[in-house]
C-alpha cells in the first residue's frame, strides 16, 4: 500500500512548530486572515491553550508578559492591519522590558500584496524599530526554519520581541516540510579570567554597589545571584521594575532606582567606588535623566554585564565589559570563593539601614492611605504572590512600599504603557495557575484594557485588581502643576461606577473609602473564587508619596 501524504496546510505546519518549541499557551484575538492556523490550533487544544482575548492590545500585553514570567517566547496571534497595529504596544512593551515575544500576524494573499489590499500593511517597515526581526513567510515549506529561527532569536542575546507576518493563502496551502528541532537558547558566558578580574576589582573597593535589572533572568538565576550578594554582602539595587530579582528582605537589599528613590540611594550610587552592573541598561529612569552616572566614563570604576554587545559602551565605557547571559553571570558569580567583605560592611549596613528608613511611610489625611495598603499587602500575601501594575503614578507606592522575595513576581512595564496591569495578572495565572495575582491599577490606566475582564470571567483566571481612582490622569496633571501650575487641562476624568462595571461581568466588585476598610474589603475578594476588582478612593490632591 502507498505510504499516507505527508503534506499539511501551512496552518497545520505553523502549529506543529509551536508545539515542538514548547508552546504551552497563546493569546489571540480571531481574525479571517488566519483561519487555516485557528483550525490547525482546533486539534492542538490539548497542547495549546488558546485565550481569545478582547483587544489586541490586551492579547499582546498577555503574550509580553508572559514570556517575562516564563523565560519562553510569549505567542500572540493577530490579524493584519489593524489587529497587527493594535498589538504593536505590546511588542514596543516586550521590546522596552527585554522580553521574549513571537508575534504572529496573518497578512493579505500573496497575489494580493503591494496594491493596498484590504488591511494591507508593510510589516516590515511598522515594527522595524521595535522588533529584533521581522520577517513575511511566503512559503509554507520554510515555516519550520523560519518559526525556530524566532524562537531562537527571541530569547538569545538580548531577549526581545519578533514579528512574523502568514499570508492568508500560504496558511491554507499545502506541502511537505520537514519539522525543526525544538530552538535552543543562545548566550555568551564570561570567561574565567573576566571573573578572575572582577574578583580583584571588589576586593580592591571599599563602597561597591550592585544594580540589576533586564531581561534573561530565571528563578535560578536570580537564586545564585541573592546567594553572591548574600555571600560577599554586597549591598544591591533594583533597577526600575526589576526588584522581584532580588530578595527585598535580605540585609543587602538597598531599593530601587525606579520613578521614586530615596535621596540616600542617589547619594550612594554617587559615592560607590565600583558599580556592578548585571543585566540593565542604565536607561533614563535608572540614571535620573541619564544624569547619575558619567557619559561616557563614569567617575566610579564600571563593571558592566550585559547579554548584547552593541549595548556594552554604547554610553557608558566600562572598566570591565562582560557580554554573558544573566544565567551563565549569577552561576560564575555564585562560584566564586567569598571575599573579605569587611571593608565594605558598614557600607552594607548604612544602605539597608536608609532603604527601612525609606520603607516607612507618611499616613494620609484623606481617603484610602495607598502606603498602608502596600504595607498591609506586603505583610499578608503569601510571598510568591504576583502582582502586576500599569503606569501612572500610582504605582510609586507599589515600588516604595511593597516587598518582592521571589522571582519571577513582579510586572511592570519598563516602556510606561498604560493598560498593561491587568492582562498581565492574566498571564499571570496563566502561567502560575496556583499563585495569588494581584493587579494594580490608575482608573485611567484600567479603562484601557478594563474590557479583558470578559476574558478573565471566560476563562476563569482570578485576579484581584485594585483600581486607584482619584478623578484623573494624575502623572500628567502632576507634571502639568509642575510646570504650568493652576493650569490643569485634559486631565480630569468622568468615571463609572466601577463596582457596577465589574459586576456586570460577574466579577466580584466593592468600594473602598477608607483604608480601615481595606483589609477586610481584600479578603473578602481573595475568597470570593472569581475575579474581583476593589475600587480604591483617593485623594487627587495626593499625586505620590511624600
């Protein structure tokens, strides 16, 4: 008897290379121009979970952040032109935070292409700068090379975000390809006379700090770092939304370089006499506008540890350049013998003392007293809770008054995207199904993306979200006080009535005006068993802590 074809829809071929890579979940929003790799995906259900969200902004944020949590390429898929627009800040978030994203875009028939066909966009030029690669796969036998070669760039050197655009008719056509290996990480690892120097390089300092931040980092590799610094009594900060990679109770946590340090921290990375630097970038949040640290030889002797070698002097000239994976780094780093940490110890102790000092917070007059929240939150959620945040002010008490110990716990933008709070938790439990998610939100921030509560009810993902309202954009009136004062314009903001938006999704929803009101208002939603949303009362005049 003749052997069965081998030939499979390109749809078909496009799934099977999910499944080999690993794929254990994928965010969409349904669209015709891809409906040959929803069929495909049909009969992957029981490898593939599947989340339809509401908007393609919610589906990509998901996808960002699940890649963040899971080290693993995050799958979103979407339709041409406005679909693959609407899902553009989600790679732009993905790009920005160092995380792995696959982002699969159906595109017009092939025969169709160049004339401005319905939807049409050139890929290409619309997510050049904000993707390690995008490329068109016009041929359905190439989609095994093609897909490996995405996974394997996403998550190699500098994790990041790429862009594949399926024309309609290719997904549908059928051939014969041979599938790919399952893709395989790539990263460079120092060398062990870089350790060698870098050991003399600390045992020579007297005020050495630690930074870290970016991507590439896994439960592991944040353990054997905590253990270096809590070996050698480094004293570390977080770069901006990257605390949960060190443990923010141990003695050597020293805070965070995000939107809101303490003066005391500024100070000490000033008089450091050696910055270690793993893993970030020293953007503009970290560096106060780029003017923390000297363009392009700081005054402190510079050890820079970074995945990608374009970025290793491109502002900053190091002393000592590493070009290592965050994995490879924190495991040699672990390695090492333990230094004489005696000449620095007071250095350690005065930097956690400032950071428990900066870690108390002012009571507000009125209304709910977000420093009490975080500091009841980070007193009674379980240690490897997750919480997720959007962006505006509001999340300067999540960073200053919250505690991380474990990783990975924490999502936050590092690109400043609003909306992205509650898809994230999403993805969260997605991908923690058995962790405590929280998501905090600004009530400008969770109208962006408020609709993917339809999803979480769907799909059953409970999250407690706190939306903090005061009545307002409340960064911009902020900056608009600052610089213009008493001329706000285009700030304030007509709210519903949250509780009543949530309930209408059957959700759990309450009001919270008071903080004595909180605590019992949080347990109530943690038990409810489906997804809750307190909505938080504050007072507008209170922009941010302090």
């Amino acid at each position: 008897m003749p052997e069965p074809s081998r030939e499979r829809t390109g749809g078909q071929i496009l799934v099977d290379q999910l499944k080999i890579h690993g794929v254990s979940a994928a965010f969409c929003v349904p669209g015709e121009s891809y409906l040959a790799a929803l069929d495909a995906l049909y009969d992957a259900a029981d490898a593939i979970r599947l989340i339809s969200c509401r908007h393609e902004g919610g589906a990509s944020f998901m996808a960002a952040a699940h890649g963040k949590l899971t080290g693993r390429p995050g799958i979103c898929l979407v339709t041409r032109g406005p679909g693959a627009t609407n899902a553009s800040i989600g790679v732009h978030t993905a790009f920005q935070d160092s995380a792995p994203l696959v982002l699969l875009v159906g595109q017009v028939e092939r025969g169709h292409q160049e004339r401005e066909a319905f939807q049409e966009i050139d890929f290409r030029r619309v997510f050049g700068q904000m993707a390690k690669w995008v490329a068109q796969v016009d041929d359905p036998a190439r989609l095994p090379e093609m897909v490996a070669h995405a996974f394997q760039l996403a998550v190699s050197g500098r994790p990041g975000p790429v862009v594949l655009a399926l024309p309609e008719d290719m997904l549908a056509e059928r051939c014969e390809a041979a599938d790919a290996a399952p893709y395989m990480r790539v990263q460079g690892a120092p060398g062990a006379d870089q350790m060698e120097r870098l050991r003399a390089m600390l045992e020579a300092a007297q005020r050495p700090l630690l930074i870290v931040g970016g991507g590439d980092w896994s439960p592991r590799a944040a353990g054997d770092l905590r253990s270096f610094c809590q070996a050698n009594n480094l004293p570390a900060a977080a770069a901006f939304r990257a605390q949960d990679i060190l443990d923010n109770r141990a003695e050597y946590y020293a805070g965070d370089l995000g939107t809101g340090p303490g003066s005391a921290l500024l100070r000490r990375v000033r008089e450091a006499d050696l910055l270690l630097v793993v893993g970030d970038r020293l953007g503009e949040i970290v560096t106060r506008g780029f003017t923390l640290i000297g363009i392009p030889r700081p005054r402190q002797r510079f050890v820079h540890v970074y995945p990608e070698p374009s970025e290793l002097g491109r502002l900053y000239q190091p002393d000592l350049p590493i070009l290592s994976g965050m994995r490879e780094f924190a495991a040699a780093a672990r390695a090492m013998a333990p230094l004489d940490s005696t000449t620095w110890a007071e250095w350690m102790r005065a930097a956690r003392a400032d950071y428990l000092a900066h870690l108390r917070h002012a009571p507000v007059a009125r209304g709910v007293d977000l420093g009490a929240v975080m500091a009841y939150l980070r007193e009674s959620l379980p240690h490897d809770a997750i919480v997720a945040n959007g962006a505006g002010n509001f999340t300067a008490w999540l960073q200053r008054f919250y505690q991380f110990s474990v990783y990975p716990a924490q999502l936050g933008p590092a690109n400043g995207a609003m909306g992205y709070g509650l898809p994230a938790a999403l993805a969260a439990r997605v991908a923690y199904p058995d962790r405590v998610v929280v998501a905090v939100s600004g009530d400008g921030d969770f109208l962006m993306t408020g609709q993917e509560l339809a999803t979480a009810m769907h799909y059953g993902l409970v999250v407690v979200i706190l939306v903090v309202n005061n009545g307002q954009y409340g960064t911009i009136r902020m900056h608009q006080e600052r610089h213009y004062p008493g001329r706000p314009i285009g700030t304030a903001l007509t709210n519903p009535d949250f509780v009543a938006y949530a309930t209408a999704f059957g959700a759990y929803g309450e009001t919270v005006a008071e903080t004595d009101e909180f605590a019992p208002a949080f347990e109530r939603a943690l038990a409810c068993g489906r997804p809750a949303l307190l909505e938080l009362r504050t007072d507008p005049e209170l922009f941010a802590p302090g």
